[in-house]
C-alpha cells in the first residue's frame, strides 16, 4: 500500500496495539509501502479516556498537516468522540476508513457486560465493564456530512464461513437480533459513509488475525482496496 500522505491507524478494545512481536494490525509492516503510525492507546478504556490518549499521541508523534485515518472496531468511536470533543482535528483528516465499527453498538456488548460482573471487584475490571457499556446497542443519529470522505469496509459470516467458536456463538445471538454480523458487529451497525467492500470472515478476521494465510490476504487487500481508492480521488 503506498500513499503520498501518512495514515494513523486506530485499534479497538480488548487486545493491546502491540505486545511482543505480536501487532494488533497483523503484518501492517509487510504491507505498507509509505509512512504510517499505530497510536498507542490502552486496550481497555471510555470513550473519554482513549479518546484523549489519542489526542496526546497525535500531538506528540504526528508532524504532518495531514492524514489519512483507519480504524477498527471501537477506534471508529475514539475517533469520533475525539471530533466532538476537539473539532480542530477534524481539519487534519484527508479520510477515514473504519473496520467493523459498532456505530449502532452491539448486542454482545451487552451480554458481555453481564457476564463479566465480577471484574467489578478490580479497578481494571470497573473500566472493561464501563468500556462494554458505552458499546450497547442505540439508536443511531442522523449523520453528519463531513469535510473529508468517510468509507467503511464491513464483515459478515455465512452459514459455513470458517470462524472461531466464541464467533460462531455470538454470530447467532446478533443473527436473530440485528441480521448479518461478523459475530461482533452487524452489517447495519458498522455501515458508514461509502462501503469499499465486503469480506466473509468474522471481525478479527478484517486485520489479519490469527495467522491463516487467507486471514492475511483479506487484510492486505483492504489496504490495495483504500490505496486505490484514495490515489484515484487525488488524481
């Protein structure tokens, strides 16, 4: 993937940006071609809270006027929450691409935020619980037409699509209430802005993740899918 402008990536919850040699965007270094970050943001938190961690590191790591921008899962919500919050940013934003993002939450959220009761007793498990919360499902408000272009890439299972168990179980729980899904997020929440594509895998399945060799090439392809994209909007 190579851009004339950098592009920030933005992860979601529950796994960390980067822990050994193990990266949240599998293999983002074998396919990139031109200059990108990875913001460094804690895997748990509110809205509030990585919205802000976001904003230190982009003051402190980002020198360029402008970006391209591509989140994941909740780094969609961070990153509106932080246009809300600080709307200068916006100015610096050449596109946004999100993954999967629960703009309309989800219904996992909430039966995650039941089951895991007991991390109340841990000022760690206090901040999953409030993390899962903001992620219930709500209605979705109008959308705002923004300065730059908003595209959304967006994941669903099939009846035989290869997937993990915990997926294939919560597939089921959000096939019933919301339609078709990654098994995290449904198509109808995660759809924003104009859809590039549409990939049968589940919703970790969309970074790469874990180490099958067509995991790998579905992310790689929507990295040459938003290249192209993105170089044709600028010729």
């Amino acid at each position: 993937m190579r851009l004339k402008d950098p592009i920030l990536f933005i992860p979601g919850v529950i796994a960390p940006y980067q822990l050994g040699n193990w990266h949240y965007f599998n293999n983002l270094n074998k396919f990139m071609q031109s200059k990108y970050y990875i913001a460094e943001i804690d895997s748990w938190g509110t809205l509030a809270e990585r919205s802000l961690e976001l904003k230190s590191y982009i003051d402190e790591h980002i020198t360029e006027n402008k970006i391209h921008i591509l989140t994941h899962s909740k780094g969609g919500l961070d990153l509106e929450y932080l246009f809300q919050t600080y709307p200068e940013y916006r100015d610096r934003v050449l596109s946004h691409t999100s993954l999967s993002c629960p703009y309309g939450g989800s219904i996992i959220a909430f039966i995650f935020w039941i089951l895991f009761f007991p991390l109340e007793l841990s000022t760690r498990g206090k901040k999953v619980r409030a993390t899962l919360r903001e992620l219930f499902p709500k209605k979705r408000t109008k959308e705002i037409k923004q300065n730059y272009p908003e595209y959304c890439i967006l994941g669903y299972l099939g009846i035989f699509t290869p997937t993990y168990p915990l997926f294939f179980i919560t597939n089921i729980f959000i096939l019933l209430s919301e339609g078709a899904n990654d098994g995290f997020v449904s198509v109808k929440s995660s759809q924003k802005g104009e859809v590039l594509k549409k990939y049968k895998t589940d919703h970790i399945g969309l970074i790469g993740h874990f180490y099958t060799r067509k995991r790998q090439d579905i992310f790689e392809n929507i990295l040459k899918t938003l290249a192209l994209k993105i170089n044709e909007n600028e010729k």
